[in-house]
C-alpha cells in the first residue's frame, strides 16, 4: 500500500484508538481479578456439573449473612448463587445426597447422613452456596437489605459485593431445612454418626 506520494506504508497503530477498543476488555478482566481477590467468587474451586441436596431436621446457628455471588465450573462457566454464611452451626439429622446417571447402568445415588443421634453436626466458618432453600426460619436481630460489602455477622469472607443485595443477623433457627447447592465449604465440619451409601437408582433426601 502506499500514500498519495506513491511512497510505500509501514505498519502504524492508532494508541488513541487501541486504547478505546481494549479498555473494556481490561475493564472486565479487572473486575474479575477484583471478584477474585475479594472473595466475591463464592466456592474456591471449581464446581461439578452437578447439584446437590441436602436437609436437616434442624439448624441452629450463630452469625448470619446471605448474600449474591457466583460459582465457576471447570469450563469456566459462571453460575448465580444465593451464599448463606455461618459462624457456628450446628444440624440434627443431616441428609445429602447427589444422583449421578451414567450409560448402561443408569442413576447411581450417594447418600450421606450424620448427627441422627444425640449429638449433632457442627461446623465452623460454613458457607453454602445454593440455589433454592426452605423450611421454617427464626432470626434474631436481622438486618435486610444492608450493602452485601459491609456484612459483618457472619464468618470471615462473607460479604458480596458493593452496591448489591445482603441481610445477616446474630443468629438462626431453621426447622425442616431442605435446600438444593453447587458447593459447601466451612473451617471445620464434624459429622456424627457419619453413614454413606452407595444405591442403584434415584434415592434423595427430599
């Protein structure tokens, strides 16, 4: 190629131009290490492709938050959670259970309960990642709708992001829990009276 003189072009970028198209590039990618860095991404590590469910009698805990977050998958899929937080729990009758279908020989269940004695399961620095929860709920002092950012109830590392949606309280009570989740981490988990099975077919806790 060459100018109006006949002369021939070298290669030129436009800096002013390239800044423009890339800036929301780094933009995103900067907000994503800033997600990363503040814990605002919920589990550490990539999550399976598949949910989980778990119940309990009952769930007695101290320090509460709840908030919006999002997991990742190993394709690096992002996924809406609802994050629930808490200091110090403790559950009776814990039920999990996740079903996985593989070729001939169909649905495989995993079963897992604990604390269905007199002592129940306890777990320190719990977060659950989930997608649908219910059961009977009681809380004590909460505070709904606060900034997700300045959540200061609930564990270490439990807050969202600013400006978003978030509700914590002293402490919970929670009957007839039933709840579907991509992940579960906590500092500590003890699990009394732990039993796992292994069934052919579709066996859930709910």
């Amino acid at each position: 190629m060459k100018d109006a003189h006949g002369r021939p072009l070298t290669g030129r970028t436009s800096w002013r131009k390239f800044a423009v198209l890339c800036v929301p590039g780094f933009a995103a990618t900067a907000a994503l290490a800033i997600a990363l860095a503040n814990g605002a991404l919920a589990a550490s590590f990539a999550v399976s492709g598949q949910q989980f469910k778990v119940s309990a009698k009952s769930l007695d805990g101290d320090g509460f938050a709840q908030y919006g977050s999002v997991d990742r998958n190993a394709r690096g899929e992002l996924i809406p959670v609802a994050v629930t937080a808490i200091k110090t729990a403790e559950m009776s009758d814990l039920c999990q259970s996740v079903v996985t279908k593989l070729p001939v020989i169909g649905s495989i269940s995993l079963n897992l309960t604990a604390g269905t004695g007199k002592k129940p399961v306890q777990a320190t620095d719990l977060f659950v990642d989930a997608t649908q929860l219910s059961g009977n709920a009681d809380f004590n002092k909460i505070e709904i709708g606060r900034d997700a950012s300045t959540l200061d109830k609930g564990p270490k590392g439990g807050q969202g992001l600013q400006d978003l949606f978030g509700q914590q309280a002293d402490d919970v009570h929670i009957s007839s829990l039933k709840q579907t989740a991509w992940a579960t981490n906590a500092g500590k988990f003890r699990l009394a009276g732990l039993s796992m099975k292994v069934n052919k077919g579709t066996k859930e806790c709910f």
